[in-house]
C-alpha cells in the first residue's frame, strides 16, 4: 500500500506545462485505482478464507450437520447485527469518504510548495501553498479522527506519503495515553469475563432452562452483559478516535513547519533544495520506523490491561500448597478425623464440622449417615484434601494427609460421587484418566464395575466417545464407568458419595454389586440415605450438626433411642406408603 502512494504523488504533479497535467497521468491515476482497488479485493479474500471447520457429530447423535456457509455469506450475515448501531457506521464511513478526498490534495500541495522553493523562490506562492496544505491537512486529520477504529484499517490505500510520517511526539503521545489504554483494556476484559460466564453457565445447564422455559430470561440476561461490553467498547473506541486525531494533527503540523522553516533555508541560500528534498525522505523513514514503534507500544500496553486479569490468577498463592513429599510403598488406609473443626471459605462464620472425631480402620466399610447439612459431604472433601480444616487433623496411616505427596495420596484414595463427571472423550481415556495403565488393566477395571458388557456392545466399544460429561450414556453406565476409573488405580481408600442414590433400581442393583464385590482389603467410607445400602457397612457414625452423635452396627444402632433410629423408622414408613401407593394404582377400578 505504501508503493501506491509515491506512484500517486509522481502522476498528479506530472506536468506539460505550469498547471496542466499529463492525460496520461489521469488515466493512469484510474487505473492505479482501480489495481489497488483489485488488490485489496483479493487480499480479503485471502485472510477471510478458513479451512473447512473440525467439528466432528458424537456417535448415535441425531443432530444434522450444518453445511459450512461461503466467507462472505458469513460477513454479511455478521453486518446485519450492525443495524441497530447503523448511525455510528454511516458517520464512520462518512468521515472516511472526507479524510480520502482530502489526503489526495496532500502530496499535490506539497509537491507545490517544494516547486515554489525551487522554481519561483517567491515568499508569497511559498507562504499560500503551505496555508492551502494547512487547512486540507487539518480537514483530513479531523476526519481521520472521527472515522473510528474499523474506518482506518479500510483506508489504508488512501494513505499518502506524508500519512507514514509519525514524530517522536506521536509516540509521547502514546506514553500519556498509557494509563487510559491499560484502564480501558482492563475494563473491557472484566465485561467480556462476566458475559463469558453467564453463557458458559446457560450453556452448562441448558436442561433446567429449558425445563423451567426460561430461555428468555436467561437471554435477557446475556444482553445485558453484552451491552456493558458494548458500550466499554465504545469508550475505547471514541478514545482512540481522540488519540488519532490529535496525533495525525501533530503529524501535519510538523510536516507543514518542516517545509515552511525548510523552504525559508532554501530561499535565503542557507540549504540547497535537493537537501530539502532528501530530508524529507529521510524523515519519511525515520517517521515511518517510529510509527511503528508506537504502535507496538500501544499494543503492548492494551496486552498489560487486559492481562492483568490473568497475571492476578497466575499469581494468586494456592490455599493449599503441595509441599507433602511421603510416599510410602503401602499404604495400610487407616484413616482418623483428630478434633476436626471446618467452615467453608464462604461462609467463615457458618461452622460446618465441630470437634469431630472418629476412625476407620484399614479394611472397614463405613457408612456416615445423618440429616441433610450435618457435615456427611464436608468430610468426604477433606479427605480429599479439597480443603484444609480449621482446626484438627485428618491423618492417614497416622499422617497428616497434607504431608503426602500430591498425586501419590490421589491416586490412592478415589472418590465415586453421586453424578460423575465424565469427559468427552473414549471410555478408555475416562478410565484410565490421571494413571499410565495398559490397555488390558483399563478391561479388567471395566470388568469389575460391570461395565464390560455395555461398553462391548457399543460401536467403537472402549473407543467409543461418552460425550460431553457423559452426555451419550445413561445414569447407570456413567456411575460405572466411573468405579472402574476408581478401581483401576488400585486404591487403598475408596470414598463413594451418594454413588446409587439417583438410579432406577436395576442400575443401582448393579452398581452395588459392582461395589460391593470389589471392597477386599479397602477402606470404604460411604454415604447413602438408602437403607439396604447403609446396613452392609461394618460400622455405622451419625453426624448430627457437625458432631459424631451415634457408633455401632446397624443392629446396635436400631436399639438406641437416637437420629439413626428416627431416619430409619422415617424411611421404613417412606417405603411402605410408596408400596401401598403402588398397589393402589395398580388395583383395577370396578
């Protein structure tokens, strides 16, 4: 594009005569044009052009795939959801049309005024050529400033050979206009975070939207954050139509001064035309390398406002820190909560665990049981190690669990939770997730979870791609896929939280006997309000209000007056009005 501008500059002042210029050179400015005009045709051709999209349909996926659309089907479909901001456009490109017009009359007046010096040495032609400049400059800099952000990139071509010149004042410009810029990024980084968060969520939860026929509220919604995101945006943008206005002002001011203080050197004898004439030149280059320095600048301050977001997270400290280094070569699965105290993080002055206490010996299957909210779930995430108590210890093998090495104790303690997350990949991959075992090793897991017989009986089998968090399996099948992820990794301790407690019976028959088969020589704490799965356990502890109110089996427990009986007799009376429920409606009416 800067090739266009001297060839522009050299037809115009081509002259026969004083005043007259070539035909030629007319014809030739056309069709100069009209090549430009082809060039940047093809080159948008060129960068608009994208290879064909990688998205690939889940196996037994109904959904049709969507034939990818032409680039410029997708530009125009992109500019009418510019519509509604029609009158920033059409001023944008308004302006546009009054900084081309004018920037061509520049490289011609100063073609002029570099003519007056040489030719007729005359103050007065000197003097009108240089105010003539002036005023379209000062014209051509207002509406570059006022063009917006899109509008400059379009009228690249349209630049001339004194629009390269940038000063070292443009760059003092930048340097003011740092803090704005890195203030303006940040804020624009914060918008888009908070609209990013609220269709990630929708888009998370699009079941419960639907169900719930909320699909415009949650719209809504995402409007409004967008239109907080437009309108930072809008703040940037006027900001930097000021900045380029006030710096292409500088630019023409310089240019103008450097001709008027030059043209005076040359007409009182002081400097020879041709040094003029080559100082520009160099000006030109000099400007030009400076110009994009400033530009590298102003890109490099917008990257620290819009990372420092990202810095605050890179270097936030960890509230658990993994300095534990213990790798023993077994680990027994004794396991102790010591004077447990715990809160969470959010809710500092809610106590959740208060003075717990309690052992689980190496081997043992235990049930926690008790009320919703009585700490059954805090204390499956403390051994974990999701969180840190307050107070007290939770020690394995009679360690603190904190002083074990970070993937050694994760891989020996696995966790079974009510809704497994699986991820969108092969059954192989979610088995074998976060351990190096062989392909056989992730069958035999499989095997043991009885998980085997559906996963043979799909297309791709231990290849085949369970969805996006197990989207393309059913309850059953993700809750099994999940205990094989568990045994696979061999472990000494085994957590299932509320493993069976959101599936039909049949699933949760074999789910149990996947469990259950499967516990010889682990330490077992589960959490279950099912009774037929509770009264399996070796010892049974009531947390009642963050404190252990009842130990023993299901049997001693049934004879003490306290919360394990009261749940008990709720559930036994649960079951035996849903059964008469059921044979209600099943009972023909006469």
């Amino acid at each position: 594009m800067y090739a266009a501008s001297p060839t522009k500059l050299l037809l115009l002042t081509e002259k026969i005569q004083a005043g007259t210029y070539l035909p030629v050179g007319d014809y030739a400015f056309l069709v100069w044009n009209f090549v430009a005009a082809l060039m940047l045709d093809v080159s948008w051709k060129s960068y608009f052009s994208y290879p064909p999209s990688s998205y690939v349909l889940l196996d037994d996926c109904d959904e049709e795939e969507v034939p990818p659309k032409e680039t410029f089907d997708l530009i125009f479909r992109l500019l009418q959801y510019c519509k509604r901001e029609w009158i920033w456009h059409v001023s944008g490109f308004s302006w546009l049309f009054i900084y081309s017009i004018t920037r061509i009359f520049v490289p011609y007046y100063t073609g002029q005024v570099i003519a007056t010096v040489v030719a007729t040495k005359s103050y007065p032609a000197l003097a009108t050529s240089v105010y003539v400049m002036t005023f379209i400059s000062f014209v051509s800099a207002l509406a570059a400033g006022l063009r917006g952000e899109i509008a400059s990139r379009l009228a690249a071509d349209c630049q001339t050979m004194s629009d390269t010149v940038a000063m070292n004042v443009n760059v003092f410009l930048r340097f003011i206009s740092l803090k704005l810029l890195q203030m303006l990024s940040e804020r624009t980084q914060n918008a888009v975070a908070d609209s990013n968060d609220v269709a990630e969520e929708v888009l998370s939860t699009m079941r419960t939207v639907r169900s719930f026929a909320c699909e415009n509220v949650e719209g809504d919604r995402f409007y409004v954050k967008l239109t907080k995101t437009l309108n930072v945006t809008k703040t940037k943008a006027i900001a930097y139509i000021g900045f380029l206005w006030v710096s292409e002002l500088f630019q023409t001011f310089i240019i103008v001064a450097v001709l008027w203080y030059g043209g005076h050197l040359v007409l009182t004898g002081k400097m020879k035309a041709d040094l003029l004439v080559s100082f520009l030149l160099y000006q030109m280059q000099l400007g030009d390398n400076l110009r994009q320095m400033g530009e590298v600048w102003t890109g490099l301050m917008q990257s620290v406002g819009a990372s420092r977001k990202v810095f605050e997270y890179i270097d936030r400290v960890p509230a658990i820190l993994h300095y534990g280094t213990s790798q023993p070569s077994q680990l027994m699965g004794r396991i102790e909560f010591r004077n447990v105290h715990f809160s969470y993080p959010t809710r500092s002055n809610l106590p959740i665990l208060r003075d717990l206490s309690f052992t689980v010996e190496p081997g043992e299957t235990v049930a926690l049981v008790g009320p919703s909210g009585s700490g059954k779930s805090s204390c499956i995430a403390l051994l974990e190690n999701f969180y840190q108590p307050n107070a007290g210890q939770v020690l394995v093998d009679g360690v603190p669990l904190e002083d074990y090495e970070h993937h050694y104790i994760h891989r020996k303690i696995a966790l079974v939770g009510q809704e497994p997350v699986l991820f969108a990949r092969s059954v192989t991959e979610n088995i074998r997730y976060g351990v190096d075992v062989m392909e056989a090793d992730v069958v035999k897991a499989a095997e043991m979870a009885n998980a085997h017989g559906f996963i043979m009986q799909t297309t791709a089998k231990y290849e085949t791609n369970v969805g996006e968090k197990g989207s393309q399996m059913s309850g059953g099948q993700k809750q099994r896929i999940a205990i094989a992820r568990a045994l696979v990794r061999e472990p000494a301790i085994l957590l299932l939280d509320e493993a069976t407690s959101a599936l039909d019976t049949e699933s949760e028959h074999l789910v149990q006997e996947a469990i259950y088969k499967n516990l010889d020589g682990k330490s077992v704490i589960l959490i279950a309000h099912r009774l037929s799965t509770v009264e399996k356990a070796d010892k049974i502890i009531v947390i009642n209000k963050g404190k252990v109110e009842q130990i023993g089996t299901h049997d001693e427990l049934l004879k003490q007056p306290g919360t394990y009986a009261t749940l008990v007799a709720r559930q036994m009376m649960g079951e035996q009005r849903q059964k008469r429920d059921q044979l209600i409606a099943s009972t023909p009416s006469r």
